[in-house]
C-alpha cells in the first residue's frame, strides 16, 4: 500500500549538489533582498522600515508624547516582522543613538545605549516617537505615493517602500552584510547633500567630480578629522568603493609650570570608548607606548580622554602619530554602496546614481501624489457642482424631496446629474442652506480648479516636476538647519617626522631568562649565576643574558631565522613568564639556539652540516614579529651556532671530536644563504664554534671544571674546509667551547 503511494506521488529525481544549490542560492538572495542591503530610495532595511510605519499607526509623531519601546515592538513583531523581539529592539535603539547615526529616526527617552559601549535599559523601561527626519521618510505614504503588499500573515499590509523625502540612504548611511556581498555606507551632512541634489536637478549631466566637489566626504555624527587625500574621496565616490581614514580630533591643554596633556575630545565613528582606553592601558602595560605616563577618562557628557606625556620636552604630534598608528584613534571607515536598486536588484552605485535613483524616486512620488490628488479634486468638484444646482434650484429642489417616493432617481433625470451628486444633495444638512454657504462651495470650488489646473500642468510637463521637486528638496534646509552643520572636519594629513619610541625608555639593568621549554621573563638587575630562580617542572634555564631595557635584544632559532624585541617589551618576570611565541612568531617545532643584546660587530653562523659565514649585526635586525630568514636551514640541517666574532682566529669542533683552527679571514662575509664548508664531516655533524686571538691561545672548559688554555695550535691548524684533528686530552663531552 505505501509503495502505491509513493509511485502515485510527484518525485523529481535531482543531484544531491544541485538540490543544495538551488536552496542556498533562495537562502542567499532572501538574505539579500529582504535582510542585509537597504533600498536605494529610502536607505532602510526592511526591519527598520516596519518599525517606523508601526510608529506612525500608532500616530507617534515628533511632536506627541512618547509610548513605550515595548509597545511598538509587540506591534512591529505582530503586525509585520516575524522574528525575534531582541532584533526589532536593537534596530530601533540603534535609530535613536545621535553617535550611531547623524539624522536620528527615532526620538528616544530613557537608556538608549551609549559610546562607551554599554547596552541600551530593556524595552519595557524606555520610551520613544518619530523624530523629524522619520516623518519625512513617511511623508504623503497615506496619498498612493507608494505601493504595499499584504503582510507575512495576510491579515494587513505593509509599504514597498517609503517615499522618502530626505535622502536617508547617505544622509545616515547604512551597514550590513549578506551571503556573497556587503554593504557599507557612511553618513554625510545633509546640506552638502541638498546642494547636490540641486546641481544634479539643474545639469543631469554633472560628472562624477563634480558631484564629489558638493559632498565633500562623510560627516560623522561623532565628529572626527578626515585626512583621507581629496583625489582619493573622489575616485572612491566615482565608483562606489573605498575607505576613508578617520582620525580623533585632539588639542594641547596647558597646565601650571609650563606642562601641557593631550586632551582627545572626538573619536573616530563606531569606535566604542571603553574598548579604546582599554587597548591604550593593555599596550602600556606592554611597554609599547613607553612615551605615555598615564591615561585618564574625565568624560561627562562630553568625551575627554586624557593623556599625560612621560616627558613635556617631546613633540604632540609625534606621540599622537604612534597612538595613531597603534590604537583605534584612527581607522579606516569602509565605503561600499552595494544597494537594492528599485527593481530589487541589488548593485554597487556610485554617489552620483545613488543621488540620481533617489531624485527618480521623488519624481515618481510626485507622479503618483499629483494623480491622487487630482482624482481627489475632481471627485470634490463634481459634488460641488451638485451642492451649486441645489441652490440654483433650491425650491424644486425641496419639493422633490418632499414629494417623491425616490428622489434620488428622479434628481438625477430632472438635473441630469449623476448618483454621487444625488447622494450628496440628499445627505446635505438643513443648516447648510445658508447663502453664505453658497458664496464658499463657488470659492472653493474655484481654488479647486486652479489647483487641478497647476496639477494637469504638473503631470504634463516634465520640467515643472523638476522645479517643484528642487523647491522640496530647497526646503529642506529650514527642516535640519540646527543640525546641519558638518562635525567631521577634512584636513590634509599633517607631515611628522618619524621617531624612535625606544629613546622614552629609562635605562635600566635587567636579566633575560629563557627557559628550554622555550618560557621567557625579565628581571631586574643582572642576577649572578648563583640567584636561584625556578621553573616549571620539567624545564630548566637554557640562557641567562645581562642586558639593559634600552637595549635591542637579538634571537636565533634553529630555522635559520632571527628575530629582534626592544628588552623593555619582554614579559617582566611574573612567575614562569610567558612563552616566547608570544612575542615573536616562533613555530612550536624550532628552538631558540642564541640570544644576545644588539651590538655592532659581525657573528659567525653555522649549519650542523658544518656550512656557514659571518655577517654585520646590522643586518639581523628584523622589523616586524615574523622575523627574518638569514641562513638557509632545513629540516634535517638545523642552524647550530651564532657566536660573536673576537679575535683573529676560528676553532671549529665536531661531534666526532675532531678539532681545526684556521683564520678567520678564510671565512666569507654575506648577507644570507648557506655559506661554505667551514669544517667537513665523514661521520658526524658541528657541536661548537669560537673565536680568540691566535697569540692568547684557545681556552674551554675541562671536565672537572678547571679551565685549560692551549697555544701550541699546530697540531689542529689547517685550512677552511678541513676535517681537522682529534682534541686535546681533557676536552669536554660533549665536546664544546667555553
């Protein structure tokens, strides 16, 4: 019976891949149509437009009492959005942040958030209603400016569309990301915008930087200096992408005695100010800002961030250069005007067609309000002309009603008048027969066809709609003027010399204690070989090096790389310290085999394999924490030795316990590479290297501990490349130098 059934059911036989597919690709553009990009007429997403069309059904106007945030959220989730009531509120709290968006939509009262970053009081504790710049967005939706669609239940209906009367799209900007693209578009000031509306109304044809040359670039509501190049804001605009580079706005405060602090009172857009001070504090305790004394938040309402200089002899903006390059008081604020254009396809525009699709959008708005209007007139008008035959005929009037049994049929033959006119004579109040009444319905009847006159004219003539669309947008000015102006300045990016940060660094004695598990602290002072200090268990010392915090601390790794860290940057010494990959990008399968404080002489550097070559300090300093790859080392040809060069002579031994003394100078000077055979191997690999002036002898260690100097070197003297001869009696096992 069931397989009757299921022979009997419509089954389409697909590919697994292809079954997916289809329904990613549904997935996809669900999220990108009706999600993550706004519309390109009104700049909303569908969750923010819901809201504020509940806003205005629940009649919360900008200049009404405020209701509970609650209250429309339970009717924007009923009525129109079928998800959870955290998402609707959080979209709505966002339109009422005056720091997150530069022409707010939604007027709060109570909690809504703040730049520090914390999160906005519940729904039931706030209250809000339409700002101004929201009802302009709504502004004639109720005169079939724009089309609706029953809503996710089928019980109501909801707009398309808003029609939108400001520019909102890049007036406030917008952000989201979707399946396969992203949008991202940063507010402007609305003046700048206007002013190019208006050009773009007078010369359709305007270019691209000419449009660029009205809007200067965006304008934060949380102000900032822009110091992105002014041919790079116009190349960005042209074709819809880029990032601009926003920095906070700061002055010099001068104290008592000839002292002065950095007060930063405007940071860059979206940046949240706890989240700042606490980057700032972490990489001072870091020694990364070692030119900073303190930093303090003596933010009210008003942001002040304070930062105390460790010394008043050094330049601001030097140390704000290093605050810029380190910290989020610059960033770069990403443009990429991906919309979903009025056909619901979505597509990155440039400023000039985003301005160009919102003015097409108002024309429309103006097509469509005109003809509603209009219907609207003639409809009055055509009542109108029926009240007026009352009164030319106001006796027969009465006596038909009076005397008929139907008088609306018989008003309609003896008048020839039609059933809507018949209808609005008979439902005419006894009051309304005045004479004065008569005088009105002419004089109204008159404004009417004026205006149906200037509206047929609109319809008609392309160029009127033009003009009364510029005299709109014209008037806009006097609706945002005590907030129009620009907060974000623009400046050219000042030239500050470059400095070293090191040089703040108070000079100091510490020891560097590398353990064999590859575990790395500080302490201060030089400790003696007797200080006992402890490890974790299992590991042991493996190098303590004297060195100062001023000082530029040089490591070698097995690998061939070396990698250089200011001392004073190193984890002071907190119990175990901190593993080195911390500091350095040290993969977990190379050791540290050399570590020294920066000097200016040459190095000898040698593979296991008994390759190598000296080379200048100069030339291991590495800029950055990958490191850099100076000697060519493998696998299975680990680097072995870095030893200083002193003296005039080179002693080479292996784990053969072979030992060859030659000079120095036989040894090539490079940059990088493998280097040449120093000493060969038949059986065995390099163990040591050291170098000594050849008249002061070679000195190590003997087995009990007594040091040995030998001078008589002829025995093991040869040539560079040599296999050289067994060592002396007494030398260490495993054999190695002092």
């Amino acid at each position: 019976m069931e397989n009757e059934e299921l022979e009997n059911e419509d089954i389409q036989h697909t590919t697994f891949s292809k079954a997916i597919s289809e329904r990613y690709l549904a997935y996809a553009l669900s999220t990108i149509t009706s999600r993550s990009l706004p519309d390109v007429r009104d700049g909303l997403k569908p969750v923010h437009r819901r809201v504020l069309y509940a806003m205005m059904q629940l009649k919360l106007n900008h200049n009404v009492s405020f209701k509970k945030s609650a209250r429309v959220v339970g009717d924007v989730m009923g009525k129109f959005h079928p998800h959870g009531d955290g998402a609707i509120y959080e979209s709505m709290v966002r339109m009422a942040q005056d720091f997150a968006l530069r022409y707010p939509l939604v007027d709060g009262q109570g909690n809504f958030g703040n730049i520090d970053g914390d999160n906005a009081a519940a729904m039931r504790y706030t209250e809000a209603r339409m700002s101004k710049a929201a009802e302009l967005l709504l502004s004639d939706i109720d005169k079939d400016t724009v089309d609706f669609r029953v809503t996710y239940d089928d019980e109501g209906i909801e707009p398309v569309v808003l029609p939108s009367s400001f520019p909102n799209l890049l007036a406030n900007g917008s952000q989201g990301i979707a399946v396969g693209m992203a949008t991202s578009i940063p507010p402007h000031n609305i003046n700048e915008l206007i002013d190019a509306l208006l050009h773009l109304i007078k010369f359709p044809n305007a270019s691209d930087m000419t449009i660029a040359n009205f809007v200067k670039g965006p304008d934060f509501p949380t102000g900032g200096i822009l110091v992105e190049p002014k041919s790079s804001i116009q190349d960005f605009y042209k074709i819809g992408k880029g990032s601009f580079r926003l920095r906070s706005k700061w002055n010099i405060e001068n104290i008592k005695g000839g002292q002065w602090n950095i007060i930063i009172n405007e940071i860059p857009y979206q940046v949240q100010k706890s989240k700042l001070l606490e980057k700032i504090s972490e990489l001072m305790d870091n020694k990364s800002l070692p030119m900073l004394s303190d930093i303090r938040d003596e933010s009210a309402e008003n942001i002040r961030i304070v930062i105390d200089p460790k010394s008043r002899s050094l330049s601001p903006e030097m140390i704000m250069e290093t605050l810029f390059k380190k910290t989020d008081l610059e960033i770069r604020v990403p443009l990429n005007l991906n919309v979903i254009d009025e056909k619901n396809i979505p597509g990155v525009k440039s400023l000039k067609e985003a301005l160009k699709s919102w003015l097409d959008h108002r024309q429309i708005i103006l097509q469509r309000k005109s003809k509603y209007r209009l219907k609207q007139i003639e409809n009055r008008i055509n009542i109108l002309n029926g009240y007026i035959t009352v009164y030319m005929n106001l006796d027969k009037v009465i006596q038909i009603i009076r005397e008929e049994d139907s008088p609306k049929n018989v008003l309609i033959s003896f008048f020839k008048i039609n059933e809507i006119q018949a209808n609005a004579i008979l439902d005419m109040r006894l009051r309304s027969l005045r004479k004065l009444e008569e005088i009105e319905l002419r004089n109204e009847l008159s404004k009417l066809e004026n205006e149906q006159n200037n509206l047929n004219e609109i319809l008609s003539n392309t160029d009127a709609q033009w003009k009364q669309i510029y005299s709109d947008i014209k008037s806009l000015k006097k609706d945002f003027k005590d907030i129009a102006e620009r907060k974000t300045e623009i400046r050219d990016l000042p030239l500050v010399e470059d400095f070293d940060e090191d040089q703040f660094v108070t000079k100091e004695p510490i020891t560097i204690i590398l353990s064999d598990q590859g575990w790395i602290r500080t302490q201060k002072n030089h400790l003696n070989d007797d200080f006992v200090l402890k490890y974790k268990e299992g590991d042991k010392e493996k190098f303590k090096v004297h060195a100062f915090t001023t000082d530029k601390i040089i490591f070698f790794a097995d690998n061939g790389r070396f990698f250089s860290v200011s001392a004073n940057k190193l984890p002071s010494g907190r119990g175990f310290g901190e593993p080195i990959s911390l500091t350095i990008d040290l993969k977990a399968e190379n050791k540290i085999i050399s570590c020294f404080p920066y000097f200016e002489g040459n190095v000898i550097l040698a593979l296991e394999s008994g390759h190598g070559f000296k080379i200048n300090t100069s030339n291991l300093i590495a800029q950055t924490k990958s490191g850099k790859q100076i000697l060519n080392a493998k696998s299975d040809n680990k680097a072995k030795v870095c030893k200083k060069i002193e003296g005039d002579t080179i002693a080479i031994v292996g784990n053969n316990r072979k030992l060859l003394v030659y000079s120095i100078d036989e040894v090539p000077e490079l940059n990088k590479g493998k280097g040449v055979i120093l000493q060969r191997y038949k059986d065995g690999t390099l163990s040591d290297i050291t170098t000594f002036t050849k008249e002061d002898g070679i000195v190590w260690k003997m087995t009990g501990g007594r040091q040995r100097t030998e001078k008589d070197l002829l025995t093991w003297q040869g040539k560079r490349g040599g296999a050289g001869k067994m060592v002396p009696n007494g030398f260490p096992r495993p054999p190695i130098f002092n």
